[in-house]
C-alpha cells in the first residue's frame, strides 16, 4: 500500500509552480515572456540570444536567474519582482485539494524557486491559503536555487525538516534528486512519468494520491 510507505512522514514539503496547481494553467508561459524580456533589457541582446540564454541557464544552473547572476551579476530582487508580476486568472480554487492537504499530519511547507510573496498570491488564488506552516522561497536560500544541495540544506534548516521523516512533491524530477539523497520520500507530480531511482512515486493527480494517504 502506498500508505504505508509514508506512514512515518511528519514533514510535508510541496514545490509550488506546477505541482500546487495544474500545469495547464501555464503559468510558466507568462514568467517565460516577462524572463526573456527582463534578459533582452540587463544583458542588451535581441530575443532570439534572450531566450537561448534563458534556456541554456535554466539547464545549467537550475533557474534562469542563477545563470544570470553567476555569469552576468544582475541583481536578484528586482528580477524576481517583475518576472512573477504575472496574471493569476487561469487558476481556479481547488477546495478538494485544500481539504486533502489539511488532513497531513505533522508540518507542511511551501518551497518554490520564486518568492514567496509570489507563492502567497498563487495560495490565495487556490484556495489554499492557511493551510502551510511557512513559505519559502529562492530568497530564503541566499538566491541558491533548488536542485543545488545547498539550498535544500538552508531551507530545510530554517524549516527545521527532518529529511528522515518528509516526503516531497515536485513537478521537475530534477529538484527530487537531492530530496531523495536526504532520506526522504519522493513524489514526481507531472502528467507524464519520469523513470528514475530517485523517484518513489508518481502522480498526475494531487489531490488523488493525497488521499491515498490519509
Ligand atoms: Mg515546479
């Protein structure tokens, strides 16, 4: 049973972007147009260099944004300001969802590779507001991103997770890696499957396999 195999959780750590809502609100679509531009005017290229700059950071360094600090030394904090002033309207509430996170026992935590005044206005669109005992975002690990080991230290530090006893729920198998080292549990939440030893499970459905936990 699945159940049994997260009997021991009492830490319960979520990505926000694509694994707290559905990726067909395609959120990332918008922070894609707002990062391209935001890369065209710091780094004064055309379009085409932008986005092939966005991407290739992205691979490299986990985050667009690590790239262009390690590389080009742009300033984090007004970056990330104005790549999440994005339109929230795709997102619906989601009370099922809301109600199977409510029932994990123990502590639930938010963290994202954005910020979480970002994550707050994303919680609020679906309705689920309150239900996290705290929100982390990039800034909270000295603008380290997930999956870089480092980060996952400092956040879970602040947070006081015992990897022995957490799971993790997270759209980019990548950012599962490391989780999985710690000792937790892992769950790759996506439409389609990723086979990897560091995934535990699978699911293109939240709030389903929420209550296969409880
Ligand atoms: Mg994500």
């Amino acid at each position: 049973m699945v159940k049994d195999a997260f009997d021991h959780v009492t830490h319960w750590v979520f990505d926000l972007d694509n694994t707290l809502y559905p990726p067909r609100a395609r959120l990332f679509d918008q922070i894609e147009v707002r990062m391209t531009q935001y890369v065209m005017d710091a780094l004064g290229v055309g379009q085409d260099e932008a986005d092939r700059l966005r991407k290739l950071y992205w691979a490299q360094y986990g985050t667009t944004l690590a790239g262009l600090m390690r590389e080009h030394d742009v300033d984090p904090a007004p970056y990330l300001t104005d790549v999440h002033d994005i339109s929230l309207d795709h997102l619906e509430k989601d009370s099922g969802l809301a109600a199977r996170i409510s029932e994990l026992p123990g502590q639930r935590i938010v963290y994202t590779n954005g910020t979480a005044p970002y994550a707050e206005r994303v919680l609020e669109a679906r309705g689920l507001s309150g239900l996290f005992d705290a929100i982390y975002g990039v800034e909270h690990a000295r603008f380290l991103p997930k999956p870089e080991r480092g980060a996952f230290e400092i956040v879970f530090e602040r947070a006081s997770v015992d990897p022995d006893q957490a799971a993790m729920f997270e759209d980019d198998p990548r950012n599962l890696q490391v989780p999985h080292d710690m000792g937790m549990k892992t769950v790759h939440v996506a439409p389609e499957p990723h086979e990897a030893d560091h995934i535990h499970h699978h699911t293109d459905d939240l709030s389903a396999f929420l209550h296969l936990l409880t």
